[in-house]
C-alpha cells in the first residue's frame, strides 16, 4: 500500500489554511517553544537539554542539568517529523537548514554505542534501560525514529536516518545479542522501528519490532522484577498495574482496550504494522477485537478516547463522562494511526470513518484556530469556575494554554496535519482509494493520470473526481469511501448514476462500460477512464441527531447534533452566556444557516427550537421549573473555545413541550 503525500497538491480552502498555518504559524511557534522563546509559557527546554549532553559528552562538564519531562526528547522529534512534512508541502531552504542544525544536534548528543537519551546521559549514564517501566527511553527512540523516515522520504538526506539506525543497534544489542528481559513501558518503538523496516529495509528493525510485541505479556511482572533491582523511580507507578501498562495477557490474547489511551493505540497501530508484514492471522484477530473494543464501547462521539484523568487511560464500557472527559488530543491522533494501519490489513470503511470523526472533532479541537494555543485534553462539557479549578475537573480546561510542561500533543497535532495526505489516499497496484474528501490534484505515476478533485467538504457534501489520463485513456480502479454519516448517498459517470440512496443503481439502466461494485463501505469503479472523465459523488448534508446507548448514564436523555463528519456544540457566547439551561426539542427542524467566512475562520452554523429552564431560588423546589420557547445556536465542536472564556455542551438535553 503505497502513501501520496509527494503527490496529491491540495487546494481546498479548509485544508490548505491548516496547511499555511502550520508553515507559517505552528512550526516556527513551536520551535520558539522548544528553545523556551515563547513569554509566559511553561518551560520546555528540549533543545536545551540536547546541548548541554552534547557538550557533556564532548568535554565531561554539564553545562546546565536536564530539565523536563523524562521524555522530553520527543517533543523535538515530532517537530522535526512536522518539518518533513512541510517541506514537502512548502520546499524552504531556510527551514531546511534550520532542521539540519538541530538534526547535527541530535547526532552529537549521541554516545559511541549508538545510545541516545538525553535523560539518561545528564541525570545517570549507568542506567541505561534499567527503568523500562517508567523511563520512557524507547519512546524517546521511537519519536526519533519516525522523524529520521520523514525526513529521509522528504528530503532524501540520511543524517536522522543514520544516526536512528545506530540507536538501532545499540537497542539490538541490548535486547537481542545479550538477551536482555523487558519490552517498552510506553509502546511507541514498535510502530516506529516498523517504519525504519520499510524506509532502511534493515533486518534488525523489524526483529526488533517483532520480539517488542511477541513478548509484551508473555510474563506480566517484568516491571515487578525491574522495580526491585532499582533504588528510584520517576513517577512512582504501579508496576502490578497490568492492565494499564497492556500487559495483562500476551498481545494475541488481548479482548479489550485498558490503561493509557495513548500507550494503547500506538501498542495496537505497531501490532497491525507487523501483521500487515508477516500476515499473522492471530495478531490480525487480536487487532480486530481491540479496535471493536475501542470504538464500540468507549469512544466519544467526537472520536476521544481515553475517560479519566488518573493515568490519561481507559476505564470501562459505556463509561464517558463529558464534563471530566480525558480525550487526550494524542490518543485521538494515536486512534488515528491505528485506524489507517487497520485499513491497510482490512479494506472497510468502518475505519475510515473513526479516523474521520477523529480528525475533524477531536484532533482540530486540539489547536485553536490561530496555531498557536493547544488543548491536551478535549472535554464534551465545560463550565468556566469549575473546569480547570476544582480538584475533579483541574484537567478539563476552558480554555487552550501556550503551552505544556508535558506537551506531546501539540508537535503531535503538527506532524499529523502537515501530512494529512497520507490519510486522505492510499494506492494498490491496482486500486487508487479515496478515503478522504480534499479538494486538490493527485498525480499518478503508475497508472499515468492526474486526478483533479473539486469538494468544499466539510460544509457541503458534493465531491468531484475529474480524470485526465496522460495518454488516451488509463485503466484502474477508483474506490470511493461512502460515509456512514450519509443516508443517501448518489455517485454519477458523467452524469449517469451508478449508485443512489445507498445501493448500486441497477446495471441494466447505466451505459457508463464499467465495471462497479460496492463492497465494506466503498464504491469500487474499474474502467477506461478517458479524458475528462467525471465522476460526481453528492452526500447528504442533512443535520442529524445522535442518540447514546442507554449504558452510557451521562448521555441518558440527551442528544447531539450533527452534519457532515461535524459533531456541533452550544457555546455560551451564542446562547446568552447559558447552556446547561438549554433543553433540545425533539421535533424540530435543524436549520442549517449559511457558510459565514467571517466567523471562526469559516464555519457553517445551526440552529434548533428549544427551552430554557428558568433558575429557580431556591436550591431544591418541589414545583416543576419554568420554561421558555428559545432558539438553540450551534457551531462545530473544533471550533469551540475561540472567543473567549465560555461555556460549552456536546450533549444536549432533550424534552418536548409539556
């Protein structure tokens, strides 16, 4: 399954501002951060801490001690990946450079063995891998890794590449040449050493991969023994904590989703990554069971996952609270990666769907709309005095910080964006498959076509795919996702239907010599195509109402509103400073209003007939509240927390007039 990121220009308005704000704005934001450049924002000192190793290991003196989150090397690589991305998208010689400088930073921050850690060579050289459980070393390694493909496939140069292979062996001779016990404590390495495999194609990425995964659970107290041979800790974690720490059966073994959210997904995308490679039917299976685990019974309707704050982890089914939801934007980014490695296994739109959701509600809701302020955590409900204050809610935050302490996710929603393409297609030797909907111009080599695709996706629901062959006519298959979201759906061969309502359109009536068929979620169209080929795919944009399983308690009652891939919110600024008054009626129509390119940077607002409950005085009344008739305005759920301190609400309660 081969990516398009080098060949799909986009040129929608939607994707291209993100693109343009990521070059322009994000990156060199979040390089000031890395260099602590940014005023009144939390410390980072990642670059920092790459110096003052470098240094160390070139003269034996520490300039300054590390600082930061035991992975703070991460953030850097991530930045770096986020730098590939765009230079595809945007070729700059100065951010090249740039990049280089902190690349032969990287290199000379790292010890003759191949060992890499910023860490470890600043706080205790000697303990290398000793904390497997807490230290985060292989993360670090794996972060890294992904960067060094990116770049490499970016720009063509080795240096990461290089430098991330010789960590490579370093990690090899650890774990396999001297039989070291032990597997990553935040799986991250697996996926990414599975990525090195096919950019390097060195045997020992892949046996690393490999043996990463097969032993995870195979004894489920290595952290327990870790513990006892070490007189520290970093965060004091319960080693015994086997289901947070995915370890409580072999991989192949496991049925459900537990612990951190993030560590999960990244756990199961390089699961999926090895099953692709080495077509494990069991892996496979296991894959399936945690991906249904997931996305049937705990994820949020925006595409969160991840319910509590304690441990940023799963809890159990059916529970997702809104108002104390976790939501980590990585873990969605993480569901994200998992989703399209599923889709390379398993050719179902029943993934691309998730990944949808989760792109275009959780993860944007993650940066606010200028680039430079992020949410890590995404709740469905947020009320200003006590979101982000009282003890239960300190983590759901009204509003989006600079910056983080621990701040994975905001180089994490860089990278992912600046490489949106890759999620958008993907290509068989004998399929192009259209998974996303963004306007722009891919250009095939192998089956020798350019494809011109016209959408103002996600506020209107019509996709055109014009073909123009590079000679007469070029002979492939085209498959179009149909969104589950869409009731009816109707696909055109200029202009004649093929597909209406959901359902092939009968053969008998089209003229258009293609073969089609409809197969898990997607339109598959083989033919000739000639010049000027088109192909029209009309989706219905008809708001609808979203209903919870009765199992989930804090969605009982209540309803959310939606269109498109667009999950909506009330936010206090449109609805007189009160949403938690606001009941829904559910008989009335939602009204869609017009595109205001004047507001949140472009958006399509809603609207829906209500009440709202009157306050009453006293605490307690044994007199039923009053109400009035009002109008309940919506905007997309990405976009809340953009204009200032407001409340929020997802879920809306739902009653009829009395």
């Amino acid at each position: 399954m081969q990516t398009l990121l080098k060949h799909f220009q986009i040129t929608d308005s939607f994707w291209t501002r993100y693109e343009h704000l990521i070059k322009e704005t994000v990156i060199p934001y979040q390089e000031k951060a890395l260099h602590d450049q940014i005023p009144n924002a939390e410390k980072s000192h990642a670059i920092a801490n790459f110096q003052a190793a470098a240094e160390y290991l070139k003269t034996g003196i520490k300039p300054t001690d590390f600082y930061g989150m035991v992975f703070q090397d991460s953030d850097v690589a991530k930045w770096l990946e986020a730098v590939s991305y765009t230079l595809v998208l945007f070729p700059d010689a100065e951010l090249e450079a740039r990049a280089d400088e902190i690349i032969e930073l990287v290199g000379s921050a790292q010890q003759a063995d191949g060992y890499l850690d910023t860490y470890f060579t600043l706080n205790d050289d000697k303990a290398h891998f000793s904390n497997l459980h807490e230290a985060h070393e292989l993360y670090c390694a794996g972060h890294m890794m992904e960067a060094a493909v990116a770049y490499y496939e970016s720009t063509g140069k080795r240096s990461l590449l290089d430098i991330m292979l010789r960590v490579t062996d370093c990690i090899y001779e650890h774990f396999i040449t001297q039989k070291a016990e032990g597997y990553p404590g935040h799986p991250e390495v697996e996926l990414a050493l599975m990525r090195m495999y096919q950019a390097s194609h060195e045997q020992k990425c892949l046996a690393l991969a490999e043996h990463f995964i097969n032993i995870r659970g195979i004894d489920p107290h290595f952290y327990e023994k870790e513990r006892k041979k070490i007189d520290w800790t970093v965060w004091n974690n319960d080693p015994t904590n086997y289901e947070y720490e995915q370890n409580y059966a072999p991989v192949r073994e496991q049925d459900r989703a537990t612990g951190h959210a993030v560590r999960a997904v990244y756990l199961y995308t390089g699961m999926a990554m090895l099953a692709q490679e080495t077509k494990d039917s069991a892996l496979l299976d296991a894959c399936k069971r945690l991906w249904n685990s997931i996305t049937e019974e705990q994820m949020y309707v925006t595409g969160g996952i991840g319910s509590t704050c304690l441990g940023e982890a799963f809890t159990t089914a059916y529970h997702l609270p809104n108002d104390t939801a976790y939501a980590e934007t990585c873990a969605s980014i993480g569901l994200i990666f998992f989703a399209r490695r599923m889709l390379e296994l398993d050719m179902d739109s029943r993934y691309t769907n998730v990944m949808e959701r989760a792109l275009y509600n959780c993860v944007l809701a993650g940066m606010q709309l200028n680039g430079t302020r992020f949410f890590y955590v995404n709740p469905l409900e947020v009320e200003p005095g006590v979101s982000g204050i009282i003890p239960t809610h300190k983590h759901t935050l009204p509003e989006r910080p600079m910056w983080f302490g621990c701040a994975c996710c905001p180089p994490n929603v860089a990278r992912l964006l600046s490489s949106i393409a890759e999620y958008a297609w993907s290509e068989t030797d004998d399929t192009l498959y259209s998974h996303l909907y963004l306007a722009g111009d891919l250009r095939l080599e192998q089956k020798k076509a350019t494809i011109h695709v016209e959408t103002e996706y996600p506020y209107h629901g019509t996709i055109k795919y014009k073909i123009e062959p590079a000679d007469s006519s070029a002979e492939f298959t085209l498959a179009i996702r149909i969104p589950d979201w869409s009731s009816h759906t109707d696909v055109r061969i200029n202009d004649v239907p093929i597909f209406k309502g959901n359902h092939l359109y009968d053969a008998n009536k089209t003229n258009v010599y293609a073969d089609i068929k409809y197969h898990q979620g997607y339109l598959y169209i083989h033919r000739s195509f000639l010049k000027d080929d088109e192909i029209e795919v009309n989706m219905d944009m008809t708001p609808y109402r979203i209903y919870a399983n009765a199992k989930i308690s804090a969605d009982s009652g209540r309803v959310a509103v939606a269109r498109g891939p667009l999950v909506y919110c009330a936010e206090g600024v449109d609805n007189d400073d009160d949403v938690f008054s606001l009941h829904a009626d559910p008989y009335s129509a939602i009204d869609v209003t017009h595109y205001d390119a004047n507001i949140l940077h472009g958006v399509v607002r809603m609207e829906l007939n209500g009440y709202r409950i009157q306050n009453m005085k006293s605490l307690y009344s044994l007199s039923r509240p009053e109400r009035t008739a009002c109008r309940i305005k919506l905007i997309p759920y990405y976009a809340w927390g953009n204009r200032g301190l407001n409340q929020m609400r997802v879920w809306l309660p739902e009653s009829s007039e009395s």
